[in-house]
C-alpha cells in the first residue's frame, strides 16, 4: 500500500478532502417529519450546500431530493415552476412551513410546557429542547428570555435553584442544573 492511501474506510463512505484534512462524504439533509422545524431544515441544507460548493442551477434540483417528508415534496412539486431560485425556495418554504401562526404555536408551547421526566427525560435535556424550539423562532428568544419562560416548567425545587443563582443564560442553566 502506497503512502497516500487510506487503510480504513472512514464512515463506510467515499472520503474527500478539504485543506488536506480527510472528511467523510456528507449526507444531504432531508425534511423527514412535520415535526422537524422548518428553520433548522433550511440551515442545515445552506450550510450542506455551502460544503458541497454547490452551483445555483443546481440547488433546486438538491432541494427536491432533500424533501422527503410527504407533504413537503407535494407542495414543492405544486409549486416549482413558480420558484426561480434557491433563495426564492427558502422564502416560500418558510412561508408554507413556519408561518407566523406556526411560530406563535410554538411560543406558546414553550410557554405553557411542563417538566416530564418520562417524556422529556434529564432536566438538562428538557431546557434544551426548549432552547432549540426558541431559537427557531422569527426572531429568536432571548437566552434570558428562554430560560424565564422554562424556569416555571420545572419541579419547585428547580425554579428555587434557578432563581437563587440568577440565571441569564443556557449556560447559566445547565451549570445550574449540574448542580443538582
């Protein structure tokens, strides 16, 4: 074996290279579920196609194989002869799938959540699913406004801990939460 050749496959892929490094082929993002938020569908397919160095000409043909999740294919499908470019795409995808009243929904819900253990599993883990939710939003929630709006979620003892150690921060949170 010659010098320049891998021994393993990495990732039980075809790597490529990038600054000399090796890097495992990357998989196009896809929109799976109705659940997936919109937001984070789109940042991760920008930042694949970023990656990739991708063409304009070619993005919405990308776009069309990343949609999988049924309803989201049909209304591409409905409406690409209407979508002139991948920019043009976002804009729309965003309108179809994170409306206003979409995002108002999911201002509320992490708002008027509940702590859960057999649902939502650590305490850590429930403030960052809150945080993910938030940041999805148009615009997004402030950390500190966040971390107010998940501090009544949880059990008295947590909101005592969160309030007594001034919490402004996700940081401040879980290192707060690594306390208990």
């Amino acid at each position: 074996m010659n010098g320049n050749a891998l021994s393993i496959n990495v990732c039980s892929t075809t790597p490529t290279t990038s600054g000399g490094q090796i890097l495992p082929e990357l998989a196009l993002p896809t929109s799976s579920s109705p659940e997936q938020s919109a937001v984070h569908f789109l940042e991760d397919l920008d930042e694949y196609l970023k990656l990739k160095s991708v063409d304009e000409r070619l993005k919405l043909t990308l776009v069309s194989k990343s949609l999988t999740e049924e309803f989201a294919k049909n209304w591409f499908m409905a409406t690409k002869k209407h979508i002139n470019s991948y920019e043009e795409f976002k804009a729309k995808f965003l309108d179809q799938f994170w409306s206003k009243e979409s995002q108002s929904h999911t201002r509320a819900q992490i708002y008027r959540c509940r702590y859960d253990q057999s649902t939502d599993g650590s305490v850590a883990s429930h403030l960052l699913k809150c945080a993910v939710l938030g940041r999805s939003q148009q615009p997004p929630l402030s950390e500190l406004e966040l971390t107010e709006a998940v501090t009544s979620s949880y059990p008295q003892r947590v909101q005592k801990l969160f309030v007594t150690s001034n919490i402004k921060t996700i940081q401040d949170a879980l290192s707060a939460l690594n306390r208990l």
